[in-house]
C-alpha cells in the first residue's frame, strides 16, 4: 500500500509511473489526498476540542474549589457541548481514515523505472536465455499424455474425489514430486534460507497484509464459517509471521522458505492453454521470502534470480527470463522476474517461477518496520520468489526427458527419488 505522504510528494511522477499499468490514477490520486485533509482537518478540530475540555476540566475543580459554584456549574454546560462536538469530530476523522484507507487499497505499487510499460504478456521483456531446447523423437507427446501413458498422474480421478484441477499423484508420479520438493528445499537451505513449515489458512488480516485482499479475493478459496482463506502461496503466511514487528538493522538479510500445497480458485480459466497441469487448483510449490533493508534490496532480487537460474541449470531444463511490463505485473509488485521452461512438446513457453521486489509496499500495509542507524523507524523492503512452483517443472521434465523408451529422470534428482527412468 502506498503512503500518503508519498502520494502527496510525489502526486505527478506517480500519476505517469501508473501509466506504464495502463492506468489513469489522477482521479483516485486527488480523492485520496482530500480523504486525508479531512481526517487530518477533523483530527487537528478534535485535538483543540480535547485540549479546551481538558482546560475547562481544571478551571472546574478550581472553581468548586474556591466556592464559585455558579461559574463552575456554567463551564460544566460548557463541556457537555464540547463533548458533543468531540464526538462529532471523531465520527468524521473515522470516517475520513476508513474511506482513506479503502482508497489507498484500490492503488497498485508504483513500477520500477526499468519495468517496461505495456498491457499485456506481449509487452514482457526478454532479459536473459539459456539451455538448447531438445529435439524430441517422432510423435512425442504432451506431459498430459505421458503421464497417462507411465501411470504417474490420474486427472480423472482428481475429478471423481474432487473435481477438475485436483490431479492424483501415483507411483513414480509421486515419488517424483517429492523429490523436487526436498531437493528444492535442500538448495534454498544451502543457499541461506531458514526453512519453515507454515500453515495452510490464514486470517482476514494476513491477506490484507500482502495484499491479497481486496484485490485477488475472488481468486482464493474461503472457509466462510470460520472466516479463513486457503492460501494461494506459502509467500503470504511466511511474510505475516513478521506483521507488526520492529526489526533491528542487525536482524538482515532475513531469509526464508518453505514447501506448501497453493490453492487458487483460477476463475474463468479454461481452453488448450489450462490442460493437464498448466493450470491447477490445488498445486505444490516451493518458496523463497526475504525480508531486507531498502538499501538491498534490488541486490537481494538480483541474487534470487540468480539462484533460481542455478536451480534451472542443475535440472538442465531450458529457460529464459522475462522482466514483466507494467500491464502485466502483479498488483504489489515493483518489479517482477518471469522464468519459463520451454515445453517442447507443447512448442511454448511455460511459466514456472515469478521473483518479485514488493519494496514498501506489503511492509506498510503489515507495519513491518526497522530501527535504521539513525535511530528512525522506517518500512523494510520485501521480495519473494518461487524456487520452484512444481506442475510445470513436472511438465518440463516429462516433455523434454522424454525418449522412445520412457522418460529419463535428471540427474540432481535421482539421489532423492530412487530411480533413473520411467
């Protein structure tokens, strides 16, 4: 969430940054800044009013005191008008703060200089690419159809426990993915990070913390009696284990992961482009979170990109990486990596990981903050990525280890599932 202090600084450069989103937030910007001259306004009337009863409260007991009990008992009339205006203040200063505060959470972050703009997928950079994209043998087959042909994933029975988007793992299919869980685990432990296993829920507040609610709200599964969110990534309960702390300077970088099932409602999705496990409901991934210093932070991006790269070149899986335009960066987002596995069965690009640089903008809306060395509270800077979401990765591996014979496993991964070959 933006601050408003910031907004009003920076109101212009702000208004042609959003541009690049494809927005015109001049409007909004302009109901935001009158929301808070209303609150501060109200505010400032209720602090004169507060300080002229709290006077009027002295003179009374001095009043009494000295005998005056006419002039005493007329400032009590006194104080019950201000009480009256105190409360009519503090309904209006509340009333501005909520309106404020609703406003400020219908305003995406501000997109980093280098963020190309743009309205789409198509208007995403191409910043990096690396492997050879394998030539397969005659009549290979999409990840959908091998995975029929081995036995490693029931879709249909996914639908007859569930529905569509709930995949069965089976056999090698399984153990397979539990490989890749404990190996990406086992890289990002190496690596630095402090693995922690998260709940699969969360509060109304944790998803207004990372800024999931209000804006992906129809995106998420709610378990309405109790009123929890199934998460849609371990990126938002690791990040509000820090909501509302004060960190010291000495406390980063702070470097965490973890393995979660997600769960994403993904409304209206549906055509070739969502078969097998292109897209999911319910699917595992693999999360990096850190928690930095402004000043690191964009050195922290750059490194877990390239240790995503690193995890990508042991699996010797072809990829490239794409810096997101404005249309299509995420809504918390400054700034955001796309990898993608080229899916040579499928002859197109798969997205398997996103690294993200959210600044201050998941911080303020948590009151994550740190003592810097001047002694100042200041909002610290937070970035996640996914090392690695797995149904794609899977896909990836199926479509491009594939031989007339069966499926090769890639070598980092045999010591963790046993096997070689499908």
């Amino acid at each position: 969430m933006l601050q408003v202090n910031e907004i009003r600084e920076n109101k212009e450069k702000y208004v042609k940054a959003l541009t690049k989103r494809g927005l015109n937030v001049e409007s909004v910007f302009d109901e935001i800044l009158s929301a808070d001259e209303e609150r501060r306004s109200s505010q400032a009337q209720l602090d004169e009013v507060l300080a002229q009863s709290n006077n009027y409260s002295k003179e009374i007991g001095k009043l009494f005191k000295s005998g005056d009990i006419e002039k005493a008992n007329e400032l009590k009339k006194k104080t019950v008008d201000l009480k009256e205006t105190s409360k009519q203040l503090n309904d209006k200063m509340l009333a501005a703060s909520d309106r404020l505060q609703q406003l400020l959470y219908t305003v995406p972050n501000i997109p980093h200089d280098l963020v190309p703009a743009g309205t789409d997928e198509n208007d995403n950079l191409e910043v990096f690419k690396e492997g050879e994209i394998p030539k397969l043998i005659d009549g290979a087959l999409p990840h959908w159809e091998l995975a029929k042909k081995y036995d490693l994933i029931d879709f249909e029975l996914g639908v007859k426990v569930t529905g569509a988007g709930f995949p069965v793992y089976k056999g090698k299919g399984a153990r397979l993915q539990r490989a890749m869980i404990a190996y990406f685990l086992d890289k990002n432990i190496s690596a630095g990070y402090t693995e922690y296993q998260m709940p699969l829920m969360i509060n109304e507040a944790s998803g207004y913390g990372t800024g999931q609610l209000p804006d992906k709200e129809g995106q998420m599964y709610h378990v309405g009696v109790d009123d929890l969110y199934l998460i849609p990534t371990a990126e938002v309960p690791v990040t509000n284990m820090f909501r509302g702390d004060l960190l010291n300077n000495s406390d980063f970088p702070i470097m965490c992961t973890g393995y979660t099932p997600c769960f994403r409602r993904e409304a209206g999705s549906y055509g070739a482009h969502v078969r097998g496990l292109n897209r999911l409901h319910q699917f595992d991934k693999v999360e990096i979170v850190r928690i930095e210093h402004p000043d690191n932070s964009y050195a922290a991006l750059d490194g877990m990109v390239e240790h995503v790269k690193d995890i990508l070149r042991e699996l010797k899986l072809p990829y490239r990486i794409l810096r997101l335009c404005g249309g299509d960066l995420g809504f918390t987002a400054t700034m955001t990596y796309d990898f993608e596995v080229f899916s040579t069965a499928q002859d197109r690009w798969l997205e398997i990981s996103s690294v993200s640089n959210f600044e201050t903008f998941q911080a303020n809306r948590l009151k994550l903050r740190f003592k810097d060395t001047d002694g100042k509270n200041k909002l610290a800077h937070t970035l996640n990525g996914s090392a690695l979401a797995l149904p794609r990765v899977l896909a990836g591996i199926l479509e491009n280890y594939q031989t007339k014979d069966g499926i090769k496993i890639p070598e980092v991964l045999v010591p963790y599932c046993g096997f070689d070959f499908i």
